[in-house]
C-alpha cells in the first residue's frame, strides 16, 4: 500500500466556497494541480501525485447536508440571483 503524506502543520491554509454550487474548497498552501480521490460522503481529497501529499479537500453540498442533519428534512435550495437593469 503507497503511503500519503499528511504534514504535522500547514502555515496558510485557504479556502473558498461556492455558493451556488454548494462546494467548499479548502487548499493547504495556495491552489494547485493534483489528483481527486473520492473517499465518499462527498468528500474529495486532493493528493499531488508526484509526492503523495494531501494538497486539499473539496466538499460537496455541505450547506444542504448539514441544515438536512440539524432539522430532519431537505432544506429548499437557493435561487439564483439576478439583477435586474434600471434605465
């Protein structure tokens, strides 16, 4: 079995979330390239493939998933914004 490097400490840990989509970004270190592995529960682990080191995770609808935990039911979703144009 291949070994993944988790560091004891990363000084920036960054982080972006996509409201319409419902998709948390976290990076250790600033964004970049690697592969995704799917470890379920929506959850994606970003490993560089060259090192084995965990760069960041991606976690899918966990709005919707945690507002679905704490109240027993499925929240509505958001509509999109639109902004309308006065003249």
């Amino acid at each position: 079995m291949e070994t993944i490097n988790i560091s004891e400490k990363k000084e920036k840990i960054k982080w972006d979330y996509d409201a319409e989509a419902d998709v948390l970004y976290i990076s250790f270190g600033n964004p970049q390239n690697a592969e995704g592995v799917d470890i379920g529960e929506g959850t994606i682990v970003r490993v560089q493939s060259d090192t084995n080191e965990i760069t960041g995770l991606t976690i899918i609808n966990p709005l919707h998933r945690t507002l679905k935990s704490l109240s027993g039911k499925q929240p509505a979703r958001r509509k999109k914004k639109t902004s309308s144009a006065t003249k």
